[in-house]
C-alpha cells in the first residue's frame, strides 16, 4: 500500500480532516482502537504498523524523527 491509497482511505471512509491525515501519517498521533481494527482486517494495515507508520509504507522519516535519532545517537555517546 502507498501513501497516497492509505490518505484517501483515511479521509473517505473516516472521514478524516485533511490536517489529521497530516498527523496519521507522520507519527503524530494514531487513529482510535476501532479505526486500527477495521484498517487491519479490511485493508491489511497491521497494528505494529502505526508505531512508525512512514517506515511500513516506505517513506523517508521527517526531519523531526532525524533530529531525535541524532540526539539518541549523542545521548549514548554513539557517533553516526
């Protein structure tokens, strides 16, 4: 599944806003129980899949998520 099938599936059948889409897909936020369950079983979207929903569809990570993975690599004295 690519992005753009998985934001329009968001918005049509959820009725999702445009905005919350935005968030889904980054990582900001997860759709509720029931939304995961019935993207699971219908569309075959795993619930792992929404701890790092960019990494399961193949997308590169955002600028937000490079900037944590430095400070981690910084924190435990790991230079990348």
């Amino acid at each position: 599944m690519d992005s753009k099938k998985l934001r329009t599936i968001l918005s049509n059948e959820f009725s999702y806003s445009d905005t919350a889409v935005k968030y889904l897909l980054t990582s900001r936020i997860k759709p509720s129980y029931e939304v995961m369950l019935k993207l699971s079983k219908e569309h075959g979207i795993p619930f792992e899949a929404w701890q790092d929903i960019r990494a399961w569809l193949g997308l590169p990570p955002t600028r937000t998520q490079l900037k944590l993975r430095e400070q981690a690599c910084e924190n435990s004295n790991i230079k990348s």
